[in-house]
C-alpha cells in the first residue's frame, strides 16, 4: 500500500489511522514502521500525522482491551517521536481526543463513528493539519 500510495505526487499530508483495524496483535508494530520507510522512499518530507483510536464502549470495562489501547496509544506517540529524532516530519494526535464528552453519544455501536462522530473526528483533525500545513 506503501508503495501505491507513494506514487501520488500531489500529497500535502499523509493522515496514517490504522490502530482501530490492526492495533489487536503485533500487525501494527510490524508493518507501520516497513509502511513510514516505504512511504519516505518517495516523500522524505512529506509531514505525516498518526492517528490512535477513538475510544471504544468496551474501553470502559474490558481489562484487556484497557491495556492494549493503552500500551497501542503509547507505542504510537514513541513511533512518532522516534520518527521526528531521525528528522522526519511526523506529528501524532491521540485518538482519545476526538470526541467531546461521552464518547458513546458518537458512535452507532460504542465502536464506529456515527454521522455526528465522523464530524467530531474532523474537527478533531483539522487544527492539527492547519498547524501542520501552516494554514
């Protein structure tokens, strides 16, 4: 997907959003980090933001899930810190931010966003790509 993706060469931002479909084993830790080296072959600096999950209903009571979001969320925010060291341009937004108060009132299952959870997530993005971007 990388290297698809690299191919387009009017790219402003890259918005990288993959723990909610991969952050349930090792797949994210293996592939992201092969995906951001792939990506930069074409775009070296090319800003790049990654993105965690919004919280999911089962956030509130399954243990298991309590840590992997947790130990996910921190391994996202050190991959983009690692990533800035080596003086690439990658910016992370924590996914527990997107949504105002109970998060539930967003969703249309406790997991995926609602009409209303989709533009809470957006205006989530948007100062952070405008300061990004510098607009």
């Amino acid at each position: 997907v990388a290297s698809i993706l690299s191919t387009r060469e009017d790219l402003d931002l890259l918005i990288v959003d993959i723990e909610a479909n991969a952050g349930t084993d090792d797949t994210m830790e293996k592939r992201l980090p092969v995906f951001l080296e792939e990506f930069r072959k074409r775009h070296p600096v090319l800003p790049i933001l990654l993105v965690s999950r919004p919280p999911f209903a089962m956030d509130w009571y399954d243990e298991g899930r309590i840590a992997l979001r947790a130990y996910y969320d921190g391994w996202l925010k050190k991959l983009a810190v690692a990533e800035r060291k080596k003086g690439q341009n990658v910016v992370y937004l924590p996914g527990n931010r997107h949504y105002p108060g109970p998060f539930t009132e967003y969703t249309v299952d406790g997991i995926h966003p609602s009409d209303l959870g989709a533009m809470e997530i957006a205006k989530a993005h948007l100062p952070v790509i405008r300061k990004i971007l510098g607009l």
